[in-house]
C-alpha cells in the first residue's frame, strides 16, 4: 500500500525543521564527523509521487532550499533516480535524512581519495574567505582580543616553528579564536586537548560547523565545514586518558 501524501495538495507550503546533513564514521581511535550542511527551518511543497519499488511509490516535495525529495514513514528507502534526498518522517515533527546524492557524492570522493585527500581539497576552499574584522558599534565580528591573538599567532607562526602560548582574558572567545586559526591561515592539522570529556564533546560540536564565524560574518558561507574527529581511544587507552580534538584541514583520526 501507498503512503498517504503528508500533506493535502490544496493546502499551502509547510515549515519544518530540516536535520543536519551529517556524516559519522567510527574509527579505532574514535569518531569521524563532517557536517555537510547545518539543519534550520524549511518549507516543503508536495510536488507528486515517484515509484520507490516495483510495488510502492511515495510522495515527493520540494523544499525551500531547491531539493526534490522523497518523504517517507519507512526505516529503509533508497534514492530514487533524479531525486536529491529521502527523509525520515519520525512522527513527531521531526524527519531524519535516510539518502541524500551530497552524502552519496562525499562517500565516493572518500572511497577514491581517503578522508586526508577529501580534507585537504576541502581546505583548500578556505583560503582568502576570512575576514579578520573586528566588531563595531553597530556590526558584529570578532572582539579585540580575538583579532589581536590572531595576528600574534600568524606573526609567531611567520618566523618560528617552536610551540607558543596565547593567553586571553576570561570571557573573550577563546574556543572561537581556535576556531579562526583553522580557518584563517594555511590548513594544517591542528590538535586540541581538553581535560574532560563534555569539553572535547562541546568544542568538538563547535568545530564541525566553524562555531560563530559564519554568524559574526567573517567566514564566508559557503565554504565547507571541517571534518573534525574526535579522539576517544588512543592506542588501547580508554576515554578517560584521551581526549583529544583533531580538525585536522579538518581530518580527524
């Protein structure tokens, strides 16, 4: 049997809340994470149906951000030809993407390129799409502070290879001064130690989406997340002894 339509043809477009589009591999160290796209609200219009099985077919939308997709009430659908993505309806107002060709797309470049080559074509997208602006009256960007430990890092980094220490008053965005190092100068692999577990688990969450660059306008929005790992397991050693972030261009293994 058919899946009846989510919504009537008559009705009008519906909002919903979009999930991320998110890739998650775990690997012997940990995990892998790369957010291809944040998830947000969204409209969808019932376009038709399209057949899924010899046997089924079930409704298509369009979504507000141009998708075509195929929305559905079962655990396993496969992309049908044409289509961009199938979501998940969950029942309760959520969906969950089941498909989506950009997944599809970043799985095949992983399989021929391995995540190291994926990341570093990916960061390469970065350069010259930060802004060290900083705030003003009346425009958000990054503080003082921030864009002052920036230009010390790129000046100390321009003649020196030895470690540094960047110290910041209380309160000043530390976590998100780490994150415009990654984005702001030459990707390299870039490894954050924490002292406990719900830090590297909030920094981490930051890091898979560039935390508020996008948001204080000093990253440019279109250009892909890092692809972040979480570090959990490090040569036999349980999580309570490792904990590390590696957005490394941003790989992490």
């Amino acid at each position: 049997m058919d899946q009846p339509s989510l919504f009537s043809q008559s009705e009008p477009p519906r909002q919903f809340l979009r999930s991320a589009l998110e890739i998650v591999r775990t690997v012997s160290v940990g995990q892998i994470r790369h957010v291809l796209y944040q998830g947000g609200p969204c409209e969808m219009v019932l376009l038709g149906e399209v057949s899924v099985s010899p046997k089924r077919s079930e409704p298509t939308y369009r979504l507000s951000t141009g998708e075509t997709v195929v929305v559905t009430a079962r655990a396993q659908v496969e992309l049908p030809t044409g289509i961009d993505g199938v979501l998940r309806n969950l029942g309760d107002g959520r969906f969950k993407w089941l498909r989506h060709r950009r997944l599809k797309a970043f799985e095949e470049a992983v399989a021929r390129e391995g995540w190291a080559g994926v990341a570093r074509k990916q960061a390469r997208e970065w350069s010259g799409q930060f802004s060290f602006r900083a705030e003003g009256e009346r425009s958000q960007a990054l503080r003082p502070p921030q864009v002052g430990a920036l230009h010390a890092v790129g000046a100390h980094w321009s003649l020196f290879s030895q470690p540094a220490t960047v110290v910041m008053p209380t309160g000043s965005g530390k976590t998100e001064t780490m994150i415009s190092i990654l984005a702001a100068y030459d990707p390299a692999p870039l490894l954050v130690i924490v002292p406990s577990d719900p830090l590297r688990a909030q920094i981490a969450r930051k890091f898979t989406t560039f935390g508020l660059l996008r948001t204080l306008e000093v990253l440019a929005h279109n250009v892909p997340h890092p692809i972040v790992g979480i570090v959990s397991n490090l040569n036999g050693r349980s999580k309570t002894t490792s904990r590390a972030i590696l957005p490394w261009f941003g790989l992490s293994i």
